[in-house]
C-alpha cells in the first residue's frame, strides 16, 4: 500500500523529476571536480555516491568528518574517487579554507552541488530568545553557500564552464507558518542566485535551483512522519543527477507554479486559512 502511495507521489512531481539513464550522467558529470556540502547525510550523501558512481571525482564536505571520510573510503573501495574536507558553512573564514584547499589540491571545480542546510520549524513565539537561531540558520543556508561559490563561480567563469545545483525546498514558493527563520533563509540564497546566474550564464557557467518537496532524511525525520509520502534519499540523488544532465533553471513540481500564484493573488485567505487552522491544533 505505502508503494503504492510514493510511486502515485512520483507521479505528482511529473515527468522531469524521474531519473536519467546512467549513460548521459556519466557523459554529464564523468572525470569532473564536483564539490557536494551537506555530503555527511541524506541527499548529499546520495548525490555524493551517485555521481561518484557515474565517474565523478566528489569532494565531500560538511562538519562531520568521520562521516565524510567513511563514505569517501566506501567510494574509493567501490574503485571511485573522492576527497573528504571538514568544513563550518558558517565560519567565513573556514569557507574560505575550503576553497583554498579544494582549488589547491584539485586545480578547479566543475560542479557545486550547494546542499548542505539547516531546518528549522519555530513559530515566533518560540523564537522569543532565541534569535541567534535564525541567524545561524541564515549563515548556513545564504551566506555560507554564497561565500563558498563567491571563491569558486571565478575559477569556473575564467574557464568558461561550469554548474551549479542548488537543493533548495518548496518553502520558496509557499512560504507557510512556522518556517519563517528556514523559509527566509532559502529564499535569500535562490534571490542572491537569481541575480547571479545571468551574470555567470554570460560566461558560460549554468545554475539550477531544484525545490524539493519532501525528502525522507535525518532532518525531516523530527517534524515530518517517516509514512508520509516523499521522496526517498535515492531518488532526490536522481533528481539531482537528472539536472546535472538538462540543467534546468529551476526545477519545480509542476502544481507549485499556479498554486504559488494562486496564494500570492490571494495572499490575505491564503494566510487566513493557516491562521484558522493554527486556531484549531492549538
Ligand atoms: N529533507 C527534506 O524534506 C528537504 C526538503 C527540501 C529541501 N531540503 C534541503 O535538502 C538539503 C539536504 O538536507 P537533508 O534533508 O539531506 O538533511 P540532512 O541529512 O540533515 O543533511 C544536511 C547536511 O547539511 C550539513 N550541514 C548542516 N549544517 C552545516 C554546517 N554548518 N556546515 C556544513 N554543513 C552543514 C550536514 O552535515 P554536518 O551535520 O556533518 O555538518 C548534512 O550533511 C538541505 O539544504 C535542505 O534544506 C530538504
């Protein structure tokens, strides 16, 4: 029955969020330098094995380093190849070491798989106190990933290629209660990269912004149950991969788009309803 649920999920999502034949990844994505964050879990993790699988060299970076060297060492046995580096996306100066280590050990980077994030579901009023939560929220999911690719989007510009994936979420398009710190964040990293990629599209590098619905992870895991239907790690990995290969601007499901408009015409019932429905869990 759950099978049945996800696989009528799959369907919801359409046609351009189904995997592509290895073959075109490995054409897309073989013998690149391609650096996944957030690669210590979940769909960074997945991504991370994927590409390394289709001929990618992956650097691998997040905090958990542990984890990050026990996958590389599994890719490396598996005859891949992959670098593990420890990085804080929001210690600037880390970020900045990141970038120089990568470009000192690999001459460049090809890819940015930016992926690496932090949730957090909070209404204000138990935000009270604890605004130091939004604001790390801000420094790992806009202004670390915009540091990083700031050291990197020249490198790539000068060599006239290069691509950047950014896993963002559906909270973009419909900002809902209780997301506002998360919500936010991820919207100023896709306004930042909206203003960026006609810059960099000028010399040849492409940006997808890919806003995923719900993934089945370590971080959706407190708030959202594991019977829900969403997608597994596995097959965000092969969304990933697929606009690795087409490299979409923006990768929505295909319902978003009008229901986004919808709300945003009607912006005052659109928050009526979640103020009435706040009412009645309270
Ligand atoms: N799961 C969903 O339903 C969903 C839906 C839409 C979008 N997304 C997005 O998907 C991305 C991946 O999330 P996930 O669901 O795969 O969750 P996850 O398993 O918790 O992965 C999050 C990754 O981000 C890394 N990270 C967190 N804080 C970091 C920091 N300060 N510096 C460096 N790395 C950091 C974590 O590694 P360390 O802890 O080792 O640093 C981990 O590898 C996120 O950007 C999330 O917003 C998820």
């Amino acid at each position: 029955m759950m099978g049945v649920i996800h696989a009528g999920y799959r369907l919801l999502l359409g046609p351009s969020w189904s995997r592509v034949a290895p073959a075109r990844l490995e054409a897309a994505v073989g013998d690149r330098v391609v650096l996944v964050t957030g690669a210590s879990s979940g769909i960074g993790a997945g991504t991370a094995e994927l590409l390394a699988g289709a001929g990618a060299h992956v650097l691998l970076a997040a905090r958990r380093l542990d984890r990050l060297q026990g996958l590389a060492d599994r890719i490396t046995a598996s005859g891949g190849r992959a670098t593990a580096y420890g990085v804080d996306l929001a210690d600037p100066e880390a970020v900045d070491q990141l970038v120089a280590d990568v470009l000192a050990d690999h001459g460049r980077v090809d890819v940015v798989v930016s992926n690496a994030g932090k949730s957090i579901r909070r209404s204000l009023a138990a935000t009270e106190g604890r605004f130091h939560d939004v604001t790390r929220t801000d420094s790992v999911n806009y202004l670390g990933p915009a540091r990083l690719l700031s050291g990197l989007l020249p490198g790539m510009r000068a060599r006239g290629a290069g691509h950047v994936v950014n896993v963002s979420s559906l909270n973009v398009d419909l900002p809902v209660a209780q997301w506002a710190g998360y919500s936010a964040s991820k919207a100023a990293f896709e306004t930042w990269l909206r203003c960026v990629a006609p810059e960099v599209r000028r010399d040849g590098v492409r940006v997808t912004s890919i806003h995923f619905p719900l993934v089945h992870t370590e971080m959706s895991a407190p708030t959202y149950d594991a019977r829900l239907p969403g997608l597994t790690v596995e097959a965000a990995a092969e969304v990933i991969g697929r606009a690795l290969v087409h490299r979409p601007r923006l990768l929505v499901p295909w319902w978003v788009r009008p229901v986004a408009l919808a709300a945003s015409v009607a912006q005052g019932p659109y928050e009526a309803v979640q103020a009435q429905v706040l009412r009645w869990s309270r």
